[in-house]
C-alpha cells in the first residue's frame, strides 16, 4: 500500500517542476511584446479573410485606401487558401464594376466634391506575355479588324462622366466620376484567354488575364496625373456561356473532394473585391490630348452641311519588322524565337546565333521543324512580308477643296501643289473589310459607316459590292467624300 501512494507523490513533484519550467518559459513575453500587440487585424489580413474585409471593422493602425472596386462575378471555388482568386467572364458579356469611396472622414479633403478619373486596363497576368504585350495585341488587331478588347456598356453604367476610349489602346477605357455618388462601370471584355495560347493539339488552356483599375485626381493645372490608387483582380475570359460552364465544373470537382481536401481551398465568394497593386507603368496618354469620346459622333466623324468629309487623323504606327540579324547573340535568338511564336523549338536552338540561324536552308528548317512550322520558321527568318491582294489609295475631299481654292486666290494654274493620300491594303476583296479598313483609318466605329457608294458616269452614286471590289485595280486612287445617311445616324462614304 505503501508502494502504491509513492507513485502519486513522484507525479506530484515531476508535474510541479513542469509547471514551473512552462512558467519560466512564458515570462516576460507580456513585457516583450506589450499589451496591445496582438491585432485581430493581423489574423484578418490572410488570403482566406480578403474577400471579408470591406464588411469588418478596420483597424485604426492599418493603412485604410481610399477607393474600393468590386467586380459583379463569382469567384472559382477551385483556388488554393494562399493563392489569388480567379473569376471567369464571359465574352462581351456586361460586368458591373463598383466604384466605392472607402475614404475616412477628413481624409484627402482635396478631391472632396470633385471628380477623379479612372483607367480600366485588361492585360496580361504571365509576366512571359507581358514582354511581347505589344506583339500580342497587334497580332489580335490584326486578326480582328476594328475590334476592341475592352469597352463600356455605357447605357448600363451609373456616374460615369465623359467616357473615353483611345483608338491606340484597345485594351483601355477611361472616365471621370464623383466618389460621393452612386458608380458603376459595366465593362465587357472581347478577347478571350485561348487567343493567346500556342494552337496544338486542341483544348489547350487558356491564359490567364488582369483587370486594373488606376484613379488619378486633377492637379493645379486641371490634368489627372496625380495618382490615387490602383487595384487590380485576375480573371479568365470564355466564349458565351463559358465561364458559366467551368464554375460549374469547378464547383462539381470541389463538392467530390474530401473534407480535408476541401479544407484546402477557398470558398465561392459572390463577388470579386480588387486588391491594391501598383499603378501601371504605361500612363504617357494621360497627359495627352482628349481620346474620342463614346457616342460622341461629332469628335470622331463630323459632317458639315449637305457633304462634308472627316477630319484628318494620323496614320496607325506601324509595326516595327521583328527581323532576326546575323550579329544576334545566342541568348537574343531564343528571345527572337519567343517573340515570334517558336517556344517549342528553342531548346533544339539552344546554342544558335544569329548567323547560324540565317544559314539554314528552307529544307534544313523544314527537316528540324516539320513542314507547317518550317514554313513558318524559314519565312520568319527571311523576313517575308505578305503582300495585300488589293492596294486603294484614299484621299479626303476636303483636301482637295482646300488646295483648289489656294490655286484660285494665288492665280496659280501650273498645279505645283499637291495630295496626301493614305493607303488602305485589302485582303479578303470584301465590301465589309473596306468598310472596317476605312473606319479603322478615321478612327470610328463600322457601325457609324452606311454604306459606300462608287461616283459613276453622270455623277450616278454606284452601290459598292464584294465583285465591285474584286475588280478594282491595283493601286487605284479615290477621293472620299462623305454624306448624311437619311434614315439613322451613320454616313454614306462616296467614292470618286
């Protein structure tokens, strides 16, 4: 009996000393970090709280932004704790953009009753694409002739003032707006993520992209340059209906996981909150002279009395030849083989100059390659430019009236004076590819552009069609004239 009243007496004594060691290990952590160390806002400042923030009291000690967006798109539920969300859109579909004053009172007093500008960019999440950013969009130009990527639903938005979008920057859109009223961008994207994706095998995936929004307000001189705050959101674009499709199948694949696994992932928020970023770099247009406004016909297309013609607007810049030189270093080659859409075929190249590149002959290329590749590779190399299968020179006729009128008031009858003109290439011989080429040329809209008609004998007003076009000659020139469509608000572009 004895023996058995030992034991407790020994745990006694063994517990006491764990006692007392548990309590010198915590003295003086209180002292260390003080009373009011410990924030509840650091908790809430992990990626699993983000979405919950803007509904939670905020801690005076953190840095409070002035501006809030929330993008009207669920969030995918198949996204790890620590990783950003992802929303899927669909292509052209509206999505409503809250633009919400988050300020504390007293809190940048300067812009109080006064409108801030916004930008809303759509760009690259791959920092891989970002650095042939200008390759990519002009490839999509390309492709899709007198598309934007991004627009405005401006019949849907709510606040917006003075809605603009620069026919150089197809991914961009901006507008002023009072942070003390009600806003809402509805913004619709055209791209989607599979059209910058290398096509090989079908179902490839697509890229992701980024929806950032930069605010800027006025400084003494009335020009939005002084930047406010900038916040941006990852998302991925579908063809309609889509992105519904994949959130569903993201959400079918999540509720099949187990438990633990699930555990792993955040949930399916209703809406997408931007998170703060830093302002993007590429801002030079902002000082610059006013984009064409939306649906401000006058800015873009101005008609006169009877007929008129459009103001003058600068050639596009075009695009500078990406051509390979024979002093390009190995590591500048596989550069050049990444710009132009050859990433499969670097490691073959790995120690390539320039020089040795040029050397390859069509068979040697087509042999390394294959023949689609090939083809593409020996004629990238050459520096091949594919001629337009019809070449039309355009020139405006208020030009024309102009210089008539100088030879009359000088008496010069001896035509010394001369026209510029501007070239329009034509690929598919169509009545709507020239009528894109032209609008793209005046920096409008298709839509803004009726019809085009042909000046024939006796001045008779010939309705252009695609066998028309077909016929046209080579180099052909015509004056442009413009007249008021009778029945709706676009122009009828003559031809003479």
């Amino acid at each position: 009996m004895a023996w058995a009243l030992k034991l407790p007496l020994a745990d006694e004594v063994i517990e006491s000393g764990l006692v007392q060691d548990f309590d010198a290990s915590l003295s003086g952590i209180g002292q260390e970090l003080g009373a009011g160390a410990y924030s509840m806002s650091d908790v809430l400042a992990l990626p699993i709280f983000k979405q919950e923030e803007s509904n939670l009291p905020p801690d005076s000690d953190n840095k409070i932004l002035p501006f809030q967006y929330v993008l009207c798109a669920a969030t995918s539920p198949a996204v790890k704790l620590h990783d950003e969300t992802l929303t899927y859109l669909n292509q052209g579909q509206s999505y409503e953009i809250r633009m919400l004053d988050n300020r504390k009172m007293g809190e940048l007093p300067e812009i109080t009753g006064k409108m801030v500008k916004s930008i809303i960019r759509v760009v690259f999440h791959d920092r891989r694409l970002q650095y042939t950013e200008h390759q990519q969009l002009e490839g999509w130009r390309w492709n899709r002739p007198g598309d934007r990527i991004l627009d405005l639903d401006i019949p849907m938005s709510v606040g917006i003032v003075d809605p603009r979008a620069n026919p150089t920057q197809l991914n961009t859109v901006e507008f002023l707006w009072d942070p003390s009223k009600r806003t809402s961008a509805f913004i619709q994207v055209h791209c989607i993520s599979t059209e910058f994706t290398m096509r090989k095998h079908g179902g490839e995936k697509g890229v992701p992209f980024r929806i950032q929004i930069d605010t800027f307000k006025e400084n003494e001189a009335g020009e939005y340059t002084e930047h406010l705050h900038s916040a941006s959101c990852q998302i991925k674009v579908f063809k309609p209906k889509g992105a519904d499709r994949k959130q569903k199948t993201d959400r079918e694949k999540m509720e099949k996981r187990a438990p633990q696994e699930k555990e792993k992932y955040q949930p399916s928020y209703e809406t997408t909150i931007l998170t703060e970023c830093s302002p993007w770099p590429e801002v030079t247009y902002v000082n610059n002279s006013p984009s064409p406004g939306f649906g401000s016909t006058h800015n873009s297309f101005p008609v006169t009395e009877g007929n008129g013609s459009p103001n003058h607007q600068p050639e596009p810049v075009a695009q500078v030849a990406d051509n390979l030189l024979p002093t390009a270093t190995p590591q500048e080659s596989q550069q050049w083989l990444h710009r132009n859409r050859f990433s499969p075929f670097c490691r073959l190249f790995t120690n390539f100059s320039g020089s040795d590149l040029l050397k390859l002959t069509r068979e040697d290329v087509i042999q390394i390659c294959g023949p689609a590749d090939g083809i593409r590779l020996f004629n990238a190399l050459k520096g091949r430019v594919v001629r337009p299968r019809l070449t039309i020179y355009v020139c405006q006729e208020s030009q024309h009236a102009r210089e008539q009128q100088h030879k009359h008031e000088n008496g010069d009858g001896t035509g010394n004076t001369f026209f510029v003109y501007h070239a329009i290439y034509l690929e598919e011989l169509t009545a709507v590819e020239l009528t894109e080429k032209i609008a793209q040329l005046f920096n409008i809209s298709p839509r803004q552009i009726s019809q085009i008609f042909k000046q024939g004998p006796t001045g008779i007003h010939v309705l252009v069609s695609d066998e028309m076009i077909q016929n046209f000659q080579d180099e052909v020139c015509f004056v442009l004239d413009t007249m008021k469509a009778e029945t709706s608000d676009g122009y009828h572009i003559i031809l003479k």
